[in-house]
C-alpha cells in the first residue's frame, strides 16, 4: 500500500506520556466516579448525540467498527454520536486506514446518558480509557485539573505547529490552560444571523439590509411581529432561544462587550453590569413582544428549525441547521454576522468559538498513534477536507482548504467570515458545566419573570464560584 501521508513516527515518551502518581489517580477515580453520576449537577454536561434524524437505535452496527486486520498498532476512539454523524466518523476512520498501513482504528460507540458521558468518564477512573475522545473546549480545563488530560505541547512542537496555524479564537481556546491539551475537530462559529428574506419583504422592511446593531434588529422585529387571540404567531427573533438559554446569553452578552470571568480567568462574573445589562436586554425584548411564553409559532411535528416556519424572521443556526433548511425546504435565506450593541461592544464581539475537541487521556494505550489520528483529522489538507465534506465540521487550521470551499458557499460562506471575526470563546473554566447549567436555569427564571437580572445572575455567580472553590480544595489549588 502507498501511504498517502507519512507513516506514524516515534514520539519520546517520556517527554509525552508520564505516569500521575498514586496520589492523584486516587483522587482522579473518586472524583471521576462522582462526575459520571453527576449529571444533575451540570459536571462534564452539554454532551447531546448528534442524530441527525436517524435513530440510533437503528444504526448501533454502522456507529462501531472493528480495527483494520494485520496492524502493527490498535487504537481506540470512543464514538458518542448518533445517526449520519455518527457513521461519518467511522468513515474518517477508514479513510486513515487507507492512508497509511501502521495504525488500525476501533470506533466504539459510546453515547452519553443524561447529557452526560458516562462510559468514558467510567473508563477514565478505571485506568482503561479509549485512545481518542472528545470534549467540549470549555470542559477541558475540569479533567486537565484531574491529571487525566495527555499534554499536547510536546506533539505539537515536534511537528511544527503553534498559534500561527490557528484561527486567533480558536488558538486562545485551545491555549487557556497554558498548555494544548485538546484539538479542534468540529468549530463552531457561533452564530452568523440568518433571516427569511420573504418574512422581511412582507414585513415591508429591506432583505438586502440586514441589521448591524441590536437597536436595529429590535426594530425589525417590531415590524415583523404578528399576533392573533393573545398568541404571537409571527415574530422577528427570540433571543432567548439561541441554543438554549446559556448560549443565548452568551451570544447577547457578548454582544454587549460583557466578559463572564474575571481578566485572570480565576473567578465567574456573571454579576458584573455588562451581564446584566445583556440579560436585561433579552428580558426587555421578550416583554416587548409579547412574552416568550405566547409564542405559537410552530406545527406540531415539525422538524427544521424555526426559520423554516415562514413565521420567524432573523435567527442564529449552526451549519449543519443552516445546511438541513437550505436542502430540505425553499426558504430564500440571508445571512449577516450577529449583530453587536451599539456603545458597548463592536462589530463581530457576539461572535464566540464553540464545537467539539479530540484528546487523548494519559492512561492511553498508544498516545503516539492516537496524536497521528488527531493530526490526521485536525491538521492536515486530507483530514480536514474529509472532515468538512462528511458532516460540514469547520476545520481550526488556519489554512485548511475547506475554508475556501466553506468561503465560496452561497450558504454557508458567512461563517467563513465570523470565523475570522470571532474575537470570544466560552468560559474555559474546571467548573464550565456548572456554570452552563446555573444559565440554563436562572435565565429562564429571568425571561420569565420569577427573579430580576440581577438577582439571577448573582445566584449564578455564588454557585459556580462555590463549586470551583470545593473543585480547587479537593484538589489542592
């Protein structure tokens, strides 16, 4: 067989791999054993399986594989998602085999229960984990402080990569914790703002003018909205159903210029006046309109998302949303970078790097050959083209050539845009779970009415502040 990518090197072990004394995998397993049953508690959360439509229960034999016959070395990646995403991994992994004949790949599926991914914490504090999984770039910090997370910096050296082969975001993503421990495989660039061109037209406003600030997308919004018997049955946008309320309060907050941890990424600031003032912004909004509770905008039963409708005007998607509406329906988007508040943030500071991470844990089998699977899918023309073709995952590599593809697309080309522009990412904080969590639940209590901003978000400081104090005594910081 012809290798169409250099063979898996050596790396020097010692330098790469050191074992975590018996200290610390003590307190590794205890403290791993209560995140795996912790999903209540907002540990390690956020892990939904992609199904893309398709049931997993009708795929569980396509979602696994067996390694390649005859291959000197084995690895082992856990696969947590579901449906056509779920087979497009398998088939990254069979495209490596291909490529080279050293490093056969086992894809075991491993889905996450209640959000949360159990069977490879399990596999963690048991000493036996997979080779390769992935993780939120957000929750990273919580297992690097655990002593379970392999130590990236030294592969990247060897091969040549650092901050110059990264999108600036994406890098400081990836960098928080001083070190590399974790690769983007699928960014997000969170979030372009699509909009229905036939709702705007209607609603007697520009399709070709989309909104620049917050104000102007309030006043559009006003224009669009429809009523009937006390129900909203059109509507311009909802800001707090941007992914959830967390990532709706990310999005607007940054909008807003707001930071959600403190300059030494050692304490949450939720409380601080930009948060607020962002939370009081969707709360004002949704009062405007009607109240999020009055919205009546969908039929039961329908599956793409909202913009679909023809009864939304502007909302944020993902690719793979913007992707399913613009094959599977005959709505005429547009699409704009998310607008920013005027006098407090800047065009493109809504705009903030989420996805999915490949990392290899330090009790791994063989983490020189799992790093050349990583390098494979995250860093090279090859991986990251296959990557982007199979299931439109964004590629972190500054000079991937699937961004100019991604560029070129009548669809998806904005996100090539907000990706140069994204200047935010998430909290990358040990206690990111809790803190999306504490979100989830006292936005809502905001936009709804049962506690004021400020009240919500000072709860959301207090909580999360207490569980990265016990996080740090428990582990001695």
């Amino acid at each position: 067989m012809t290798d169409r990518w250099p063979r898996t090197r050596t790396y020097a072990r010692a330098a790469l791999h050191t074992r975590t004394p018996a200290w610390a995998l003590s307190r590794r397993a205890v403290l791993l054993a209560a995140v795996a049953g912790a999903a209540g508690s907002g540990a390690l959360a956020g892990c939904r399986v992609i199904d893309d439509g398709v049931g997993a229960e009708n795929l569980s034999g396509a979602l696994n594989k067996e390694p390649a016959p005859g291959r000197p070395r084995t690895i082992e990646m856990y696969n947590q998602w579901g449906g056509s995403a779920g087979q497009a991994w398998v088939a990254m992994a069979q495209l490596y085999e291909e490529i080279q004949d050293d490093v056969a790949v086992r894809i075991t599926y491993a889905p996450p229960t209640a959000d949360t991914q159990v069977r490879l914490l399990t596999s963690i504090a048991a000493e036996s984990p997979p080779d390769v999984a992935f993780v939120l770039p957000e929750h990273y910090p919580q297992l690097t402080g655990l002593g379970v997370v392999t130590d990236l910096g030294p592969y990247l050296a060897a091969d040549g990569l650092g901050a110059a082969d990264f999108n600036p975001a994406i890098w400081k993503a990836m960098n928080l914790t001083g070190t590399v421990y974790s690769m983007p495989a699928m960014v997000d660039p969170n979030f372009p703002l699509f909009y229905n061109r036939a709702v705007l037209s209607d609603a007697g406003l520009d399709p070709d003018a989309p909104p620049v600030t917050l104000d102007e997308l309030t006043a559009m919004s006003e224009a669009i909205l429809q009523q009937q018997g006390g129900r909203i049955t059109r509507i311009g946008t909802m800001p707090w159903n941007y992914y959830g309320y967390s990532n709706s309060l990310y999005t607007i907050g940054f909008a807003f210029g707001a930071s959600f941890v403190s300059a030494d990424n050692d304490q949450v600031t939720t409380e601080s006046p930009e948060v607020v003032t962002a939370l009081e912004w969707i709360c004002d909004f949704a009062e405007s309109m009607g109240g999020a509770g009055n919205v009546a905008i969908t039929q039961p039963g329908f599956s793409l998302p909202v913009l679909g409708t023809g009864n939304v005007g502007l909302m944020p998607m993902t690719a793979g949303d913007a992707s399913n509406l613009s094959e599977n329906s005959d709505i005429d988007l547009g699409s704009a970078p998310f607008p920013y508040a005027e006098g407090a943030g800047q065009p493109g500071s809504a705009t903030w790097i989420g996805g999915w991470n490949m990392f290899i844990p330090t009790e791994a089998g063989d983490p020189d050959a799992a790093w050349d699977f990583i390098r494979w899918v995250t860093t090279t023309p090859e991986g990251t083209t296959e990557n982007y073709e199979q299931m439109s995952n964004i590629p972190g590599l500054a000079q991937a050539p699937a961004l100019e593809d991604l560029e070129a697309d009548p669809v998806l080309g904005v996100f090539a845009e907000v990706l140069r522009e994204a200047q935010n990412v998430r909290p990358t904080i040990p206690v990111a779970g809790v803190l999306s969590q504490q979100l989830d639940i006292y936005v809502g209590q905001a936009v709804f009415g049962q506690l004021t901003a400020q009240q919500a978000m000072q709860r959301v400081s207090d909580i999360t502040n207490a569980a990265w104090d016990e996080f740090r005594e428990t582990n001695g910081e």
